[in-house]
C-alpha cells in the first residue's frame, strides 16, 4: 500500500489539477452557481437556484429534465449546505482529478452526470412513494461521494488523512463521509439537502463500479466470438476463391455460374475495401 503523503507537486501536475479538466470544470459550475445565487438577493434578482433544483413536479409533470442534471449544482444559502458545498468540492479537486485521469474524461463525466441523476430518481421516488409535498434537491453530495467511492476501489487504495491527522482505508473514509453526508442533509432537508439524492447518487455509483466489469467481460467475449466468426469466413471465401481461380484458369471465364461470379464480386468488393481501410 502507498504511503499517505505519496502525493507531490509531480502528482499533482500530472493529474492535471491545475488544468483545464472536466472535474475543474464540474466545480467551476458549482462555484459560478453558488456566486449568482449570492449576487442575486442584494441585486433583486430572482435567484437562479429554483430554476436548476430538482423537483418532481417540475421535473416530470412539466418536463423540465435538465433538472435531473442541475441540482447537482445548486446550493442553499445556509451554513450546514455551504460547508457541506466545500468538502464537495474537495472531494473532486482531490480524486476527481485521478478518477478522470484513470478513465478519460467522457467516462468520468457521464459516470458524474449518471449518479446525480439517480440520485434525483431517488428523491423523486421517496416523494412518489411518501405523498410528501414538494421539497427541493439541492447540491452535489451525491455524485461527489460517488466519484469518491469510485477513487476507493482504483487499484492504488492509497489511504486517506481522516480530519487531516489519521490515515484510514479509502473505503472506511467513504462510508464515514457518506454518514455525514445523511445526517447532514437530512437535518437540511426542508432547504433542499436531500438524503436521498445522497443515498441513491452512491448506490448507483457503487451498481455501476459492480456491473462495469461484467459488462466488459461480456463485450470481450462477444468481440472474441465475432473476430473468431470472421476469421472462419474469411478463411472460407479464401477457399472459394482460389477454386473459382483455378477454374477460370483450367476453363476460362465463360465457365463460371451465376452463384460463382457472385462469389467472385463479394470477394472482389470485400478486398478492395480492406486495401482503402
């Protein structure tokens, strides 16, 4: 296991921290979103947060989708949601930038967007199956947790400095950090901190980090069936041609049925793509 304090300067620049990245990017939208809300209300303006929370009336009954995706970057103006916003966005300047790294960019983003947006199933669930009246979902603890989780099961495990003073498993840091995170928002709740979005953000995060690999052995072994498919037809047209070569040179051209010219046409077609590719 690599020791705590593994990560450098060195590190840091080769994750691309201090770069234009998606996970910058990510917390760039939040910060713009959290400065608006704030400018708003001495300003006059409506504040922006109601138009990008998630709520399923609006989001269902009105088709408003996009709110599946920007409650993520949403955030109340109170003292627990706003410390909350900050560990966020710690958690994704400090292993988003080697979860992307990892994985590319649009594996990254789609895996972020993905577990907000069953995060907001979640909360639309628990509203559908309670009869609740319509509480907001706010703020982005769901996908960032998940994007942690995710970092906890990447192959170097490195631990994580708990309250900045003691090393723990990645894992153990997720699950504290994820009770946190309930407890939290659910004293929150009527600003719009949903538990739920934070549970459902993180089982699905955890879903797809079990089904992922499946997935590849399954498409690994359709792509192995497939190339082996092929090998066996190319190996037959092969056949086919050289006696339909053979013939021609034994009887000439005129000798060949209309099956075989056929044959010779596809082989034709097929060769003459394979020189172009």
């Amino acid at each position: 296991m690599a020791p705590w304090d593994e990560t450098t300067p060195a590190t840091e620049r080769f994750t691309f921290s201090y770069h234009v990245t998606c996970t910058n990017i990510l917390i760039g939208i939040s910060l713009l979103s959290l400065g608006a809300a704030v400018l708003a209300r001495p300003l006059g303006y409506p504040d922006p947060t109601g138009a990008l929370a998630f709520t399923s009336e609006a989001a269902l009954h009105r088709f408003q989708v996009w709110r599946f995706l920007t409650y993520s970057f949403a955030h109340a103006l109170e003292p627990g949601p706003l410390i909350g916003f900050a560990l966020c966005s710690f958690i994704l300047y400090r292993w988003g930038h080697e979860l992307e790294w990892d994985w590319g960019w649009p594996r990254f983003l789609a895996f972020y967007l993905g577990a907000a947006a069953y995060g907001a199933l979640a909360h639309a669930t628990f509203q559908a199956l309670t009869a609740q009246p319509v509480l907001p979902a706010l703020d982005g603890y769901g996908p960032a947790l998940a994007v942690m989780l995710a970092h906890a099961f990447q192959p170097s495990k490195r631990p994580v400095l708990f309250l900045m003073l003691l090393p723990i498993p990645p894992l153990l840091a997720f699950a504290l950090s994820l009770g946190a995170a309930v407890l939290v928002s659910a004293g929150f709740i009527q600003v719009g901190t949903s538990p739920f979005t934070v549970a459902g953000a993180s089982l699905a995060g955890w879903g797809y980090l079990v089904l992922d690999p499946r997935m590849d052995r399954l498409l690994d072994a359709w792509e192995i069936r497939r190339t082996r498919s092929r090998t066996v037809r190319e190996a037959e047209a092969h056949r086919d041609v050289d006696r339909l070569l053979d013939k021609i040179q034994r009887t000439g051209m005129a000798s060949l049925s209309a099956r075989e010219r056929r044959i010779l046409k596809r082989a034709s077609r097929y060769y003459g793509r394979r020189q172009h590719g």
